[in-house]
C-alpha cells in the first residue's frame, strides 16, 4: 500500500544545513575542527545572556510566555515601534513560513531572486504557492527583472538584503523605488537576518521605511550576530494588522524560555554587538584579500561570508578541506554550482581557512 502525501514535496528537497562538528568528527576522526558553514557568530553568545540562559533554567517545566512580552517590550523600546506590530518566531525561518502561509492561496505566485534564501522556495511550495524565480544581476536580486515579474495572481515578494549565499545587498534608493513600484496589495518580506553587520553607506533600514509602505513586512534574527542559533529567536516588524494575521498562523509557544530570555538579555548588550561588527569587517577585509591574492573570484559580500570560485570542482575542494578540519558550505542548490561559501570566523579560524585553502589548491 502506498502512503498519501501532500504532491507538492515531489518538488522539494529536505534543507541541508552546514555539515555539524559532531559529524565530520565521527566520519573522519578529526577532532580539531574549524567550522565556517553556517554564518554562525563564532563569538558565541556573550556573557550576559549567557547568565540569562542560567537564571532561566529554573523555569524549565512551564510554558514559555506565549506573546512573548518580555522580549517584544525592549524590540519595541529599541526599533521604535509599537508592540503590536512585532511577531515573533522560532528564528527568522519561522516567520518567513508565516508569511507565506499569510499570504498565499493554491495557484497564487511569488517572486523571488536567483540564489535567493532556500527557505523561500520551500515555505512558498508548501503554502501551495508558485514560485517565479527572476535571474540574478551580478549575482544579486534585479530589481526591475521582479517588479516584471509579478503578475495578476502575485501575492507576495521576497527580497533578502543582504542576501544569503551571496551577500549582495540593495541600496535605499533603489528599494525604495522598488517598493514604490510594487502593487500595494502585494506583500512584500524584506529578509534582514544579516542587517546588523552590514555597515556601509546608502544601506537601508527596512524597518524606517514600514510607515510608507502598509505591505511590507521586515524579518531579523538573533542567530547571526547576537550567538544565539541554537535558540532560535526571529522576529517580524510589520502593520499591526499584518501581525494580526500572522499571530493567527503562528504556532502556541513558538518561542522557548530560554531563547526569550537569551535574546531580551542579548538586545541589552549593544557593546557585544559593536564588537562583534568590527571583528566581522576586519575578518571580511581579511577573507576577501586573502582569497583574491589567490587569484579566486570572489562576490563582494555586505554579510559575515563570502562566495567563491575555488576554480575547480567545488564538490572536491569542499571534500579536501574536509580532510584539513575546515567546513565551508557548498551552494549548488543555491545555483551556484562553481562556488563555495565561507563564513567570517575569528582571526585565527579565518587565518587557518586561507592556510588549508592554499594547500589544497596547491
């Protein structure tokens, strides 16, 4: 007897995340591991949330607070909106899923860049959408190529900036262009998960821009630079009346107990953030040069990682640096089949990279 399931994961292939420490250790036996797969914080988090996460531990046989007031509170302090317009989910992940499922009917379509986030592929397919995919420019979104293509049946966009595998990014003027020009009863998700490294000039802050435009709906998350992504704790900042459906979708208790009291405690410590984006550029100067003086084509990234041409099969380089204890991340279901992806890691995990990249490369 053959078992029903749902036809739309005929198309769909399982998320593969970053290969974890814990595995290549029981594959090959190395225990001194660098892993650069995974955009993590190699920080980790920092000392006061890590004596939130104690002082936490007490609670443990209770349910979460399910609105999760605590943490809304202070987003709401620190981003200067009103706390009916946050929602929160079990990392940015889960808030993307929610707006799919918001938005979309059977056979309504959504427009997304090339080499854009897997996840939207994903929650778009299973919320029973269509996905129209528009070609990258320059490896990153083409603006004009999306606001092509929306059609009559269009129900949502998404737009990562910067964006993951990439690290290309949009600057405001053109996103506010864009924005203009999209249909007003289009959605439209602007994924900010890496907002918080990114520090150069004309980069938008999409949660500015929420007053002008009712039909977008901003993401972020405490599992990049905050060290928190073991917790998962993403938000979304929208209209209240977007939150409102978006709480009518969302999951009882989304959020843990200890993620709430990690990424409170975490919005608090500003200094580790600081810290951390200044470690990040001077590692994302140092990644970048060190992979041009080896001559390897690199996608000028605005993240905590960086694209490359190994400039042979990218399927045996990710393998050898296996061998060397280095995990980067292969991006061929990204479309990106001649690339590898590298996370910024400390100095001396970014030095190590450049050292097993060189010898594999001969």
């Amino acid at each position: 007897m053959t078992l029903k399931f749902n036809p739309a994961l005929a198309g769909i292939s399982p998320y593969r995340p970053g290969k974890p420490v814990s595995e290549l250790t029981r594959e090959l036996g190395i225990t001194d591991v660098v892993k650069l797969a995974s955009n993590e914080n190699p920080r980790g988090p920092g000392p006061a949330v890590r004596a939130a996460i104690v002082d936490a531990c007490g609670d443990l046989s209770r349910y979460p607070d399910g609105n999760g007031f605590a943490l809304k509170s202070a987003l709401a302090e620190r981003l200067g909106v009103d706390i009916a317009c946050l929602t929160l989910g079990n990392g940015s992940n889960d808030v993307l899923d929610l707006m799919a499922r918001v938005a979309l009917t059977p056979g309504a379509s959504a427009v997304i860049s090339a080499h854009a986030f897997i996840v939207y592929k994903l929650a778009v397919t299973l919320a029973g959408g269509t996905l129209i995919t528009v070609p990258a420019r320059d490896y990153g979104a083409d603006l004009d190529g999306m606001l092509a293509a929306i059609r009559p049946d269009t129900a949502i966009v998404f737009l990562a900036n910067p964006n993951n595998p990439t690290g290309t990014w949009t600057d405001e003027s053109s996103l506010t262009r864009f924005l203009d020009a999209v249909p007003k009863h289009v959605w439209v998700v602007l994924d900010e998960a890496y907002f918080e490294y990114v520090d150069l000039p004309g980069y938008p802050d999409g949660i500015r821009l929420l007053s002008r435009y009712p039909n977008l709906v901003v993401t972020r998350t405490f599992s990049k630079i905050h060290g928190l992504a073991a917790l998962r704790v993403g938000y979304a900042v929208s209209s209240p009346e977007a939150a409102d459906l978006l709480g009518r979708v969302r999951q009882p208790f989304n959020v843990n107990s200890l993620g709430l009291a990690a990424a409170t405690a975490a919005l608090a410590d500003e200094g580790f953030v600081n810290e951390s984006r200044r470690l990040n550029r001077e590692g994302l100067a140092e990644l970048t040069s060190g992979l041009t003086r080896l001559g390897l084509a690199v996608i000028p990234s605005a993240g905590n990682f960086v694209a490359f041409e190994p400039g042979r099969d990218p399927g045996s380089v990710y393998n050898a640096l296996l061998r060397e204890g280095v995990i980067v991340r292969p991006v061929g279901e990204y479309g990106l089949d001649r690339h590898l992806r590298v996370t910024v890691g400390l100095p001396e995990e970014t030095a190590r990279f450049l050292r097993a990249i060189e010898r594999v490369l001969g």
